[in-house]
C-alpha cells in the first residue's frame, strides 16, 4: 500500500513540475511577443496628400496636429508629401490618414468622402484620380 500510495505522489510531483515548467514558458513567450510588438515613439512617416495651395497646406497639417502623438508634420505643396513624425503608442499611419481624408484631402492610403471634398474651397479643389 505504502508503495502505491508513494507511486501517487511521485506521479502528481512530476504532473505538476510538468505544468509549472508549461506555464513559466507560455509566460516567457508571452512577454516575448510583447517585447517583440513594440510600438515605436518616433515613426518617421511620409505619405502623398492631394491639395493646391497654401491654404491646404494649413489645412492639412492642422489635421495632421489633430492626431494624438503626432510630434512633427509638413506638407509640400510642390511635392505633395506629408512627413510626419508619429508616436505609435498613441495612434497609427491609419489614423493619420482618416484624419486627413476627413478634412478633404485623399491620401496615398484613404479616399476622402464626396461630402468632405465638396467643402473645400475652389481654389483648394484637386483632380481627383
């Protein structure tokens, strides 16, 4: 009795160095593949935005400011380039495109709507491809 009795313990022992062993390494790579997703606090980000004139170019970059963790922006009107210094904790490329598209300028990545377009003035108003 004695002998199967300490057969028990000595399997439920092994059971469980087995599960802890399992757990340390799922916590492991856990913290691994967090590590690994990082976000970067200073994404250097360029993108092409339609527009004309100064005046979009004021548009443009206020929308650009309106994105949180955005640090730096600015539009070329000859170009058409909009460089961007962004934190990725707080928002993503994504946001900083919807944010521009919503003012009525399209991006390289997001069209704006019919209704934001319209409401830029003539003089602001692009060929739209």
């Amino acid at each position: 009795m004695k002998s199967a009795i300490h057969e028990y313990k000595k399997s439920n022992i092994k059971s469980m160095s087995k599960n802890l062993i399992l757990i340390a390494m799922i916590t492991f790579l856990g913290f691994s593949a967090q590590a690994q997703t990082k976000k970067n606090k200073n994404l250097k980000y360029t993108t092409e935005v339609n527009g004309n004139c100064e005046q979009c170019k004021k548009r443009i970059e206020k929308a650009a400011f309106s994105v949180p963790g955005v640090k730096t922006a600015t539009w070329d009107i000859s170009s058409h380039q909009l460089a961007v210094i962004l934190n990725e904790e707080k928002s993503s490329p994504a946001d900083l495109n919807n944010a521009i598209a919503k003012v009525g300028h399209d991006t390289k990545d997001v069209k704006a709507t019919e209704t934001d377009y319209d409401n830029l003035h003539s003089c602001c108003k692009y060929v739209r491809e």
